[in-house]
C-alpha cells in the first residue's frame, strides 16, 4: 500500500496524478500535525481572551458581519453554517473530483492558518482512505467566498449528515457511520468557514482538466503527424529554422516532436507534387503550440493554488494576526479556466479541419474514404459530428471570468464565477477527446490507402495498436461504436503524463 504524508512539501501534478490512480493512502505528517494544533490551540486562546469581534468566528457571516455571536454558540454557528450553505443543484460531480477535492482540501487545512480542530482534518482523510466520497452537485457556487455550496456539500458528511457514495452505492451518512462505528465531528469556532471558504471545487475541476489536457496535447501532436502523412503532406514547414525566428516555445516543441514522431517516414520523405498544405497541416506548430504555452500559463496558477491556503479568515499564531481578507477569491483561477477551455478548443478545432480536408478526395484518396463512395458514405457523417463537437465548444469558450452578480446584500458585490468556468471547461476537455478520436478514425481510414508505402516506425505501431481495436472499413457500418471505441484508445494508449511547466506538453 502506498502512502502519501501531508505536509508542507509541495504537491505536483505527478504526485496528484499518482495519488488519485494508484489508491494510495493519506496519512497527516507530524509536521502538518503540529501546525494545525498549534493553529487550533491559539485560537481558542484568542476567543476566550479577547472582546475584539473576529469575522465568521465570534460575528455571523457575509452581510451579517456586524452581528455578535456568544462564545456558547460558536459551534452552533459553524453547524449551522455548513447546514444552510449546502445548496448545490444538478449532475452530481464524478467521484475522481471529489477525490480531488478531499484531497485539496486536506493540503489547505494542514498548513496551520485555518483554525480546524485535527480530528476534522483526520475525518477528511479518514473519508479519503476508506472511498466514502461525499456526494456533491456541480452547479450553485460562485467562486467566490471560495465554492461554498460544494464545499458544504463535501463536509456535510463530517456532520454525520448528506449523502455519500460508499462501496458503489449512494447511502445516507447516517448510516455508512453507524455500520463503521463512526460518530459526527462537532465543529469549533471557525471550523465551518475553514471547510466552506477554499477554492477547491475549481482547483479540482481545473486539476482533472489538466491531466486530461496533458495527455491530449501530445496526442494532438501524434493524430496530426498521421493526417499529415495520411494527406501527403510537406515536412519543411516544421523545419526548425523556422520556428527558431518567431521564438515561442510551444511552437518550436510542437515542430520538434512532429518531426521526431516522422523519423523514417518513407511517405513524408516521397517526391511532392504540391508547393503547400493548407493551414490545418502547415500550421500545427503554431496553433498546437500557442495553445501548449496557454495550458502552460495555466498549469502555473493551478500548480500555485493546489499549494495554497485559500480560506477566510486566516490565522498568523505566530504573530498574532487573524487577518480577514480575500484568499477564497476566485478569479486567479476563473481567468486561468477560461484561459484552457480556449486553448483546447482550438486543438479541437483545428482537428477537425484536418479531417474535413482527407474526406475531399485530393491526393489520391477516394472521396469520403471509402471505394465506392455513392453506394457508400463512408466517413462523411463522423465531420459532421466532430463539427457539432467544435461548435459547441465554440459556445462554451464564453468567458465566464468577465461576469459577476451581487449577493450577500452587497458584501459579495464581485464574484469570480471560477466555478462556472470550471465545469465548462471540462466539457471543453471531453469534447476535444472525441473530435481528436473521429481525426484518428478518419486518419488511420486515409494512411491505409497509402500501403504500401510506410510511415514512421512510431507511426506504424501506433496506427497497428489502434487496429487491433478499430477495423478499416470496407463498406457501410455502423459507426457509433467505433467512435466510442476509438475514444477508449486515446485513453488507455501509454502516454506519459507531464508534470506541471515542462514547455512542449
């Protein structure tokens, strides 16, 4: 069994990778350990000597600052706030997130500057090694004072209430304690804020994006290098001088791994009889790698925010500060969401232009990539789809950085609605994974029309992998499994996963 030690040592996208697909366990370090009790010890101190008002610890909440709560019903007050606060509507998030959320959460909590009793933090961890996975819905924050409704939601379970999902079933709280022999957490002062106030649905949703993003930039990268050669296309314009000249750094990784990827191509190498290729083909370094240094940009504001304390007030033992202030904003996050769902729709984008232009019957390919095209539509209807697919992502790239609603009677007068930018985002994602697996079921179609002569080695065994799950069509079929199956390749195909900031992902 493998174990991961929260601490102060910093996460990466790797270890979180690692973590969330190799069941590892959670264990809190006795360094976290020490700084959140230390935290915690201070706090109490502070509430039962002082007369000043502290923000959400001895006053209400939002508009309701100005109003004093006696030291009897802090911890009514947290509870309370949990209660009211978990008001999450629609799908319900998939459970990887809420790993990811549990796991975030836990790495905020243990800095030692947010106030929470160690049996708290235990009873995340605790949810986390046994896979019980508060169920959360993905519509209802703001991202704003943090993502309150999801994250009331994810802690509703350490008040013995709400709903989780535990060995494969979604079961009331209640009763997942009562057959484990657990009992309900009663909050402190302060604890609800700590667990509400945080940005970890959008760090979640932004992380799950990521990694799939990752993996997906370098199969762009792959599928467009069999088009190129499905198309019989030129290799100059990936030419290094080129790219060297215009100085970005996506770019010139996105020409070098092409031209690696084509090492030994008998096709990319044969006498041309054209003088260019459309953009889709000749502009891939620089599309591919324009959107590879915005994912960049993004990886570093996620990469910071995972490492974060992000919850209000926030609490300097050591210099007897608590300070009310903005860490749960979340518009470092909105922007850097917008950001990706753009840059990875233009990978999609740009994808199925390549496949619009190998169904046109250029170059010696049949029309529609079929013999017989006429009796036969061959690959005509999957463009259409992947068109569906690039439009709606389209639509999606709205930003949703830019816009704001009041609430909280004014005191909430600028939200981030990071949370919106989020689950959008990630449909933004899973689009880009179908339209890059129709260019692949189009381009394999278009390279078997080339046989005899050869591709790359690396192109060849990739292309001979993805047949051992996807025929070549002779005539007609049924098509819609074999998109879904050409979408599973891409998944499980051994890509190696980056870690965060290596330029060229």
């Amino acid at each position: 069994m493998k174990i991961h030690a929260i601490s102060a040592e910093k996460l990466t996208f790797k270890k979180v990778f690692d973590i969330i697909n190799e069941d590892y366990q959670l264990e809190i370090s006795d360094e976290a350990k020490a700084k959140i009790i230390h935290c915690r010890e201070y706090l109490d101190k502070k509430t039962t000597e002082s007369d000043e008002p502290i923000y959400g610890i001895t006053t209400g909440f939002g508009s309701l600052c100005d109003t004093t709560i006696s030291i009897k019903d802090l911890g009514t007050l947290q509870k309370n706030l949990v209660m009211s606060h978990a008001c999450g509507t629609g799908s319900p998030v998939q459970k990887e997130i809420i790993k990811l959320m549990l796991l975030l959460k836990i790495q905020s909590l243990s800095y030692g500057h947010s106030g929470v009793q160690l049996q708290t933090v235990q009873r995340l961890v605790d949810f986390f090694n046994l896979d019980i996975l508060p169920v959360v819905y993905e519509m209802g924050s703001l991202g704003a004072s943090g993502d309150l409704a999801p994250l009331a939601h994810l802690s509703l379970p350490i008040l013995g209430l709400g709903e989780v999902y535990f060995k494969g079933e979604v079961c009331e709280t209640a009763i997942v304690y009562a057959e484990l022999g657990m009992k309900p957490i009663e909050l402190q002062s302060k604890e609800g804020l700590a667990l509400l106030n945080g940005t970890q649905f959008m760090s979640a949703l932004g992380v799950f994006s990521l990694l799939k993003t990752f993996r997906l930039s370098m199969l762009a990268d792959v599928i467009s290098a069999i088009s190129l050669e499905a198309f019989d296309g030129r290799i100059e314009p990936f030419f290094d001088q080129v790219h060297q000249i215009r100085h970005h750094k996506g770019q010139i990784a996105t020409a070098e791994r092409i031209r690696k990827l084509l090492e030994g191509s008998e096709l990319i190498n044969q006498p041309k009889k054209h003088v260019q290729d459309p953009y889709s083909f000749r502009c891939i370094p620089q599309v591919h790698g324009a959107s590879k240094d915005s994912v960049n940009y993004v990886a570093y504001v996620f990469s910071n925010e995972i490492n974060a304390v992000t919850d209000n007030p926030t609490i300097f033992p050591d210099e007897d500060l608590i300070i009310s202030a903005g860490n749960f904003h979340g518009q470092p996050l909105a922007l850097a969401l917008d950001n990706l769902a753009i840059a990875v729709a233009e990978w999609g984008s740009i994808s199925e232009r390549r496949t619009y232009q190998l169904l046109h019957g250029k170059r010696g390919l049949p029309a529609f990539l079929v013999a017989e095209p006429g009796l036969n539509s061959g690959f005509m209807i999957p463009q259409y789809t992947s068109a569906s697919l690039v439009s709606q992502n389209k639509q999606l790239c709205t930003p949703s950085s830019v816009d704001t609603i009041e609430s909280s009677q004014g005191q909430e007068d600028h939200v981030s609605m990071g949370a919106n930018a989020a689950t959008k985002t990630l449909r933004v994602v899973y689009n880009l994974e179908r339209i890059l697996a129709i260019e692949l079921f189009n381009a394999a179609q278009a390279l078997d029309f080339r046989k005899p002569v050869k591709s790359s080695p690396f192109i060849e065994n990739f292309v001979s992998e993805y047949r051992k799950e996807v025929p070549f069509i002779v005539h007609d079929v049924v098509m819609y499994p074999l998109i879904e199956k050409s979408v599973q390749f891409l998944r499980k195909i051994p890509i190696n996963i980056p870690d965060a900031l290596i330029q060229g992902i």
